[in-house]
C-alpha cells in the first residue's frame, strides 16, 4: 500500500485525518484517511506518497507525533512465524557489498489502552527480527543515524504496518514520544509542557542561541510557576504574572519577579527575550493576546499554549492560528504541534520572521 502513517494522542484521530486531508487537497493531492477512534493512529493512503511526504513535511504537522512512509500492512500473521511474512513485504535482500537499507529498526504499538499490551511483543518479536535483518543486509550492523528507519506498529498480534521514517523529517523517538522526567523541584506537572516545546519546536542550534544566560522572559499566568521555573533553568530571568501565589523555592533563586497582575492585561516596560503563557482562557482570546505581543515588539519569541474545545478542534485550531497570523501584523515563524504533554490543547511557538 502506499501512503502515510501518522500516530497521535488517543482520542484526536479525527482531527489528524482532517489535517492530512485538507493539508493534502490544498497541495493538489489525492487521498483518503483510515482510522478508529483511540486507536492512536490514522493511515492516510493516495496514489503519490513521494509528493505527500515532500508536501506535508512532518515539522509542519500539528497531531502528528510521528510520520512514517508506508511500505505494507501485515494482518492475519502466525504466530509461529511472523518474520517470514515481513522479510517477504520489505525490498530484496541485499548483497554483502551493497549499503543497508536501514539504519535501525524501531518495534512499536499504539499508545492507547489496547495498543500497550503489545509492548512485551513488540519487543521480544525485535530481539529476533534484527538479526534476520542485518543476515539479510538490510539493517546496519552500527549505529547509522543518516539511513532511513525501518518501523514495525503492532496494532493487534496478528496484524502490523511496516513503515519507514526520514531521520530528518520525522520525530527521532519511539512512538514520536520524547521520555522526560518530572523533576522533584518542578512546581507543577506543566513544567514538562514547557520543557518539551523547547525540545520539539526548537532545534539544537536555535536552544543554543535562544536560551542565553542574561536573557529575560514574561510568564503570563504563572503561578504555581512551572513555567518559570524551566525558563530560569535555562538561565532567564523572569518576570511571572499572575494574582496567585508561586511555589517559594521558585522565588529563592533570585531570578524571578512576581508581579500580582492580569496576564491579559499586563504588558511590559521594555522588551522581553520570552514570552510564554499557559492561560485556561478561550483559544481566540489567547490568539489574540499572543498577536498583541509580537506586533507590538514587546517579545522577540513566544511560546503559548491554545487550549481546545471539545468539537471542531481541526477547525478551532486552523481559525486560531490564522487569526494569530493575522493579527500579529507582521512575517513571523509560526510551529504548532500537540505535545505529548499537552492534552486538549496545542504548543505554538512564535518568533518575527527574519528578513532574507
């Protein structure tokens, strides 16, 4: 078969079907999307997946934790044999003198509540599938991160997608989950939606060059401070807005400003590296404070979060983004995504478009 296959959070498969189809209608391209509610993933099948893949590069993707190529889907497998049928479903073997095909094999299911129980397979079944690869050469027997990744997503025990991945236009975690670790001084579990847009919607050069000792950065709506606390680990300093109290050991650092204030209606004196903002308000309402702030210049960057309704999420989610857009009055660099730490919202990150 040939098409994409797109994982989510449980529950948001509608919205990533409508995203690739609209996303793929708006570049001229054919295509249906299959998927069950919480099944934790949505395949997205056309005629053209080459020019798919190239049109809806996986940065640019909102639900998409992760976006493989499709190369076959397995059902009815034995289980006494299962690797027969997939060696049999990928490219002929190669040569000894030949490159392999594939840098590394990555053994997956849905992480859903029927897709977890799959794990103890998917990782024994690995054990064994890797070297009937590298026998085949078809996996590097070294750790090659250039080459192309082979996936195996177990969705039943008889049935499986075999799938490749981009290292450069794909996520480089398992299942498109970056594992982080709630810190013991983190003040809240929010401190780790914070941490992983810095992760995902920043790469290694921009965390470098962004997060510079001496910068300073706005939390609008911080209390208890997980937000603040992740910007002076990065070294900021911070001004938190909020009329609720911070947790005390955020304040003894002596990085933080508490500033009992309305975030909406707050605004600085002279203008901020950062700005960040994890507000329970109405997604448009949040837009258009976010726009206020990048048009006016009172941040450089913006990290903010949309929270989103119960229906129309898709919709809600493209008229809040356009309206951004449009409001902020300027070119910026927009990244949208729905993080594994987010739940009924999504991570934006914002910044003036540099010229040239």
């Amino acid at each position: 078969m040939d098409g994409l296959l797109c994982y989510c959070r449980q529950g948001f498969e509608p919205e990533l079907a409508a995203e690739l189809t609209d996303r793929a209608a708006q570049a001229g391209i054919a295509g249906w999307a299959r998927t069950e509610r919480d099944s934790g993933y949505v395949v997205f099948a056309c005629d053209d997946a080459d020019t798919l893949a190239r049109a809806l590069p996986f940065s640019t993707l909102i639900f998409a934790r992760q976006k493989l190529r499709l190369i076959a889907e397995l059902r009815g497998l034995d289980p006494k044999d299962r690797i027969a049928p997939m060696l049999a479903a990928l490219p002929p073997a190669r040569t000894a003198g030949q490159a392999p095909l594939y840098g590394e094999l990555v053994m997956e299911h849905p992480d859903s509540d029927a897709g977890k129980p799959l794990a103890g397979l998917a990782r024994s079944l690995g054990n064994a599938l890797r070297p009937a690869l590298r026998k085949a050469h078809l996996l590097s027997s070294q750790d090659s991160k250039r080459l192309p990744r082979l996936h195996v997503f177990f969705v039943e025990g008889d049935h499986a997608f075999l799938a490749t991945s981009a290292p450069a236009d794909s996520a480089p975690w398992p299942l498109g989950i970056p594992r982080l670790r709630m810190h013991k001084d983190a003040p809240s579990r929010s401190a780790l939606k914070l941490e992983e847009a810095l992760l995902v919607l920043l790469d290694d050069e921009e965390r470098t060059r962004l997060l510079k000792e001496g910068m300073v950065g706005a939390d609008l709506g911080a209390a208890p401070g997980g937000w603040t606390w992740v910007l002076t680990r990065n070294r900021l300093r911070v001004t938190a807005v909020d009329n609720g109290p911070l947790r005390q050991h955020v304040l003894d650092g002596g990085m933080v400003q508490h500033l009992r204030a309305d975030g909406f209606s707050w605004q600085p004196p002279h203008a901020m590296d950062w700005m960040v903002c994890d507000m329970v308000e109405q997604p448009r309402r949040v837009a258009e404070r976010m726009a206020t702030w990048l048009r006016e210049g009172w941040c450089r960057h913006a990290i903010f979060n949309l929270k989103l309704p119960m229906k129309k999420r898709w919709q809600e989610t493209q008229l809040c983004l356009d309206l951004f857009a449009q409001q902020a009055g300027r070119p910026l660099t927009i990244r949208a995504k729905q993080l594994y730490h987010d739940r009924e919202e999504i991570t934006v990150f914002a910044a003036p478009l540099k010229a040239g």
